[in-house]
C-alpha cells in the first residue's frame, strides 16, 4: 500500500501561534488551531471540535441521515487518508434552516487526534536555532559573551548567519 501523498497548509498559515491537529494514529496534518470553529461540540466518543477546514482526510461514499441533539442531518463519517482512522463527520445537508451553517464544515473527535506545538513558525526556528548555535560553540571559540548576546540581531541564510543591521556576513558559519 505505501504512504499517501500528505498536503500542507500554506506558509503563511502557520506563521501564527496556532497549533497543528494532527491524527493520532499516524501524525498526518489535519487542521490548524486557528480553524477550529467551536470546542463545544459532542461526538460517538465524547468532546469534539466543529472546524472550517480539514486537510489528508477521504470520505466513506455513503450519506447518513443522523438524529443528532440539533437535529436531522445528512453527514458523511471523514477518515484520516494515510491510517484510515475515523476522525469525525461532515455535514452535507441541515434540515434545520437555524444549523445550516455547519454545511460544508467539519467535526473532529478529540479522541482520535491531539495537537503539537507549531515549531515552524519563524520565532520557534530562530529560537531552536539560538540554542543549538549556544550548543555548538566550544570552549576554544573566538567568541565572547557579549558577542553571543548580540545574535538575536542575525537572521538564519544559506551557508551561515547574516547581520539583520549591517547586512554583512558573519564569519561564524554553522
């Protein structure tokens, strides 16, 4: 069977503080922390989030019309594409007019995802980056202190560090 081809939010995305909602089973990106909707929600297996827009997940082909605590809906049960784990539903169709914003948007069962921390965003590189060049500097460095306090004013380039201020080259390559 092999691995699925996995889809990603854009950049930009995840450029914010948001969490990533990742499967369970297999850690497959499913949605950002940013889209969740409502956490006030109930599934099969207990809490859930209702979200705008879910990503590496496939549908089972057959509708259900489902009894729910809002009322009657048409649903489609949504699994994860690379494990094949129940995650949630999506609603289709709301017989109710006052629920018909949940067409189109998605549950997800707390139970069969959990959430990393969003370690790509620029601040958590920079920051992972600062301790591992801390890490690898050796006690025969050329290197001072101050110097070192001084790096939160480089940016991360190809091939080594750049001085946001000066735009000069630092000697120092990682």
């Amino acid at each position: 069977m092999g691995l699925q081809y996995t889809n990603f939010f854009e950049n930009k995305d995840y450029e914010t503080d948001t969490q990533i909602i990742i499967c369970k089973e297999c850690s497959s990106h499913l949605c950002l922390s940013s889209l969740i909707i409502s956490d006030s929600f109930s599934g099969s297996s207990g809490p859930a989030y209702l979200v705008d827009k879910l990503i590496n997940f496939t549908t089972e082909d057959n509708l259900e019309e489902t009894q729910m605590k809002t009322g009657i809906y048409l649903i489609k049960k949504v699994k994860c594409h690379q494990c094949l784990n129940i995650l949630g539903w999506t609603y289709k169709r709301s017989y109710n007019y006052r629920e018909s914003y949940k067409e189109g948007k998605f549950v997800i069962e707390k139970a069969y995802i959990k959430t990393i921390d969003n370690n790509s965003s620029t601040k958590n590189l920079m920051e992972s980056a600062r301790k591992n060049y801390r890490r690898r500097l050796s006690s025969n460095s050329t290197i001072n202190s101050c110097e070192l306090d001084d790096f939160k004013d480089f940016k991360y380039m190809r091939g080594g560090l750049k001085d946001v201020k000066e735009d000069e080259k630092v000697l120092v390559e990682l």
